[in-house]
C-alpha cells in the first residue's frame, strides 16, 4: 500500500472542513472554527499516493492487487471517484455482486444528497 508516512506533503487540493464546512482549508487549522485538520489532511495524502499504485496494478493487469489498492482508497475517502474505482476493480475481479452494491451504495447516497 502507500508508503509510510515519515515526511508529510501537502495535501494535493484544498479540503472542506467537516466540522464547520468552511471550503478551501490548506492549514493545519480550520480558518473558521480552529479545528484541527491533521488528520484529514494526512488521508487525503496518503490516499493521492495510492492513486498511483492502483493505475500500475490496472496498467499491469494485476486485477487482485488492484482492487486492494480500489479498497484502501475507499476506505481512506468515500466520493464519487472512489466507488467508481472499486465498482471497476470488483467487475475485473469476477465479483459482479460486489459491484452492484457498491453501485447501490453510491446511489443511496447521490440522493440523500439531492
């Protein structure tokens, strides 16, 4: 998976504060509320470092090493982008019921949103 985390980046976009909402948070601190965003500064780089892995497992046809990695992301972060990843990484792994709720899932949660 990702490598250790002995030297933190910079998150690769700017982040939403989810105490508070406040968009555009590149600080430690939530420039509104004062929350502390370390934490999810640390998975928003430790899942945009795994991006890669995945790509390669894909690249190289390592189905089974592709959905751990489609798994890891997910778990780091939950949006859009993730579960069409995982959706994808199941269908090449042969597991079409695992996609299809992962499918349903999405959707759950598209229209709780609307």
């Amino acid at each position: 998976m990702a490598a250790a985390m002995d030297a933190p980046t910079p998150p690769p976009q700017p982040l939403v504060c989810p105490t508070c909402g406040a968009a555009g948070q590149s600080s430690a601190a939530c420039r509104r509320c004062h929350s502390d965003l370390r934490l999810l500064q640390h998975l928003v780089t430790r899942r945009a470092a795994e991006l890669p892995t995945l790509a390669r497992a894909l690249a190289a046809g390592r189905w089974a090493e592709a959905l751990l990695s489609a798994q890891y992301i997910h778990t780091l972060r939950q949006d859009e982008e993730s579960f069409r990843l995982l959706a994808v990484c199941q269908l090449l792994n042969e597991q079409f019921a695992a996609a299809c709720d992962t499918h349903r899932q999405y959707r759950a949660i598209i229209q709780q949103r609307h």
